[in-house]
C-alpha cells in the first residue's frame, strides 16, 4: 500500500506544484487593484485539485481496506491460534484433572490400607505386649520360686562340672576330661569366695592330685607292639625241626686218648673181642634230657601259626576294649603254645616269650579314684545353704 502512495506522490507531484503560484499572481492581482475581497479559483482549477484528491482519498481508502483486511486476518488468525492454544490447555488440564483424581484415588487406597496396616500393627504391638508382659510375670514367678542368684548360678554351674567329671572318669574311664573338670569346679568355687565351701575345694585339689599320679598304659604303643609281634610269628621255628644226632661220646674209661690196639691174641678168644669191638661200633646210646616232640604235618603247621597269629589280634582287641580277663587269657595261650609247640632255644622263640611274658605283666585296666566325694560334699553343703534363713542385709535377686 505504501508502494502505491509513493509512486501516485510522484505522479501528481507536477500538477500539483503549478496551481499555488496562479492563485499567488491573482492574490498579487488583487492587491494590486486596490485590495478588494479575494475571488474563488476558477473551475479548471478547481478540476485539478479535485482529482488528486480523490485519488489520494481513493488510495487511502484501499489502502485503508487492505490493511484493514489484513489486520481482519490477523486478528482472525490470531483469535484461531488462541483457540487451539486454549484447547490444547484445556486438554492438558482435562488429562492433569483426570491423573490429579486418579493419584487421588490411589492416595486414598494407600492411605486407607496404611491405616489398615496401622491398625493391625496397634492390634499385634498389644498383643506383643500382653504377651511381653505375661512372660515377665512367668519369669517373676519362675524367679521367686527358684531364688537363683549370681552365686546359685555358680554353684549349679560348679556341681554340673563335678557331676561330668564323674561320668568322664566312671562311664568312659577319660582321666584328663575330669580333670580338667574338676579344675574349672575347683575356679568356679575360688571365684565364689564363700568359706562354707572351702572343704569341698579340699576334696576337689586331693581329687585332682590323684588323677595327676594315675598312670594309664599306652594303649596305642601296646597295641602296635601287638602288632609287632603278629608279625614275627611266621619266622618262628617249629619244635623238633633243628633236631640234629649227637656225636658219639667218650667210653666212661677214656681219657680222650686213643686206646691201644691190643696185643693180638691168638685163637678164638681173638676173634670174640673183635666181635665184641665192632658191635660197640655199630650201636651209640645217647641221652637226653627232655622228649623229642615228633614233626607236625605241613598242614597242621600252617593252622598252628594262623591260630597264634589269632591269638595275638585277640589280645589287641582285648586291649583296645580294655578286657584284662581276655587280655591275659589270649597272651598266656600264646605263651604256653609257645612253649608247647616252637623251639624254645630259637633266639626268635626265646624273644617272643620275653615279649609275651613283659605284656602279661601289664594292667591294661588300673584301678581308678574316686571323685565322688566332692561332688557329695558339694550337694550337702548347697542344701544347707538354702536352709539357712536369709541375711536382713541381703540383696534381692534380680
């Protein structure tokens, strides 16, 4: 629109510069003449005054409808974009209501669920309570039917350990497991410091000193000595196998020297000697002091040797079951099989019977303490504790 102004301006400028200056002649005119009243323009003049007019009122007024339309249009276009603007917010508050009611909703659900959840949990906490309450008046009762203090704790405590000690040593013959009983006893009583006691902790140190003088045997040494000696049963000779004949002894009128022949003798009388001399030769009588025993046979031999070796795990299972009847049944068959059976002068022989001989004279099973009298002590002494009438100065139990 400003384009088209312009280009009309420059149009209309000419004509528009000649008409001021015949209006000035004619004002000069009139001046001129006297100074009479000045006359209205003529009517060609009027014409070219009027057409721009009305082009430049023209030109306004299209240009006044363009950018009326335009400013119609924009206004349109901006109240449009308003109203999608709006719509858009609308739709966003619309979905911010519906999720503000569905969280809600969901606050509402939680919050009465949780106030469920509150409510049993009052419910249980009562119920914890009540019961909390129930067992501390069990423990109450339980307490002031028992009385147990600090010192009745120690004392059970302390007759418990010798009560072990007792089974330890009588049931399962363990000597070191009741002593080291007996002496956490003895602590127990220390730590007491109560003077009734002190003749239970007498017994319990004469107690203590006994078990440290028993001497137990070596069971595992003496079962692999056992062992041991299964093992050499198969190099033992059998009686009679190294039985040799003698050399012929000496006449009882010999000095060792070789007799004379004698003189030779003429006739028959000659001739008997010779016989005589040569039968002496031929025939030897030896004695000996004790009886050959005849030779078993292979197959007796072989069941002799198997049976001692039996014999000898016998005596191990004994010592391990600590059985001194079947110990020394097992060991004196061995022996007297030994004896019977094997030769005696056999170095191996002779060594196998010292063995047997050192074993038969070991208790498997010595005698042990008695520990009882502690624990006896202890038990009389814890009944006429509680029969004694409370001190006024003593302490409650907790």
């Amino acid at each position: 629109m400003s384009e088209a102004q312009h280009e009309d301006d420059r149009k209309s400028s000419p004509a528009a510069a000649k008409p001021p200056a015949r209006p000035a002649s004619k004002r000069r005119r009139g001046r001129g003449a006297g100074g009479g009243r000045q006359q209205s323009p003529s009517g060609p003049a009027t014409a070219s005054y009027a057409l721009p007019l009305a082009l430049v009122a023209l030109l306004l007024a299209v240009g006044a409808l363009v950018g009326g339309y335009f400013i119609w249009h924009e206004v349109t276009r901006q109240a449009g974009w308003q109203r999608e603007v709006l719509a858009q917010i609308d739709g966003r508050n619309q979905a911010m209501d519906e999720r503000i009611r569905t969280l809600g909703s969901r606050l509402d659900a939680d919050l009465a669920a949780a106030a469920r959840a509150r409510s049993a949990l009052e419910q249980r906490l009562q119920g914890l309570g009540s019961s909390q309450q129930a067992l501390e008046n069990a423990i109450g009762l339980l307490r002031a039917q028992l009385g147990r203090s600090h010192d009745d704790w120690t004392l059970a405590e302390t007759r418990y350990l010798l009560h072990v000690a007792n089974q330890r040593l009588l049931l399962l013959r363990d000597p070191a497991t009741a002593l080291a009983a007996l002496e956490d006893a003895d602590q127990r009583l220390a730590g007491l410091g109560d003077p009734a006691y002190v003749p239970v902790r007498e017994e319990i140190a004469r107690e203590i000193a006994a078990l440290r003088q028993l001497q137990l045997p070596d069971y595992e040494g003496l079962a692999l000595r056992l062992a041991s000696l299964t093992g050499q049963v198969e190099a033992l000779p059998l009686a009679g196998s190294q039985y040799r004949p003698g050399e012929r002894t000496a006449q009882p009128g010999a000095e060792g020297a070789a007799q004379p022949a004698p003189a030779p003798v003429a006739g028959w009388r000659q001739a008997l000697d010779e016989v005589g001399r040569a039968l002496e030769r031929l025939v030897v009588v030896r004695r000996e002091d004790r009886p050959v025993a005849p030779m078993l046979p292979p197959e007796a031999q072989y069941f002799l040797y198997e049976n001692l070796r039996l014999q000898l795990e016998a005596a191990r299972l004994a010592l391990l079951r600590q059985s001194p009847a079947a110990w020394r049944s097992s060991l004196q068959t061995v022996r007297d099989w030994l004896q019977a059976h094997f030769d005696t002068e056999s170095p191996a022989t002779r060594s196998l019977l010292t063995a047997v001989d050192e074993l038969l004279a070991i208790d498997i099973r010595p005698e042990l303490p008695d520990i009882s009298a502690s624990l006896r002590l202890l038990r009389e002494q814890m009944v006429l504790s509680e029969a004694e009438p409370p001190a006024a100065d003593a302490e409650p139990a907790p």
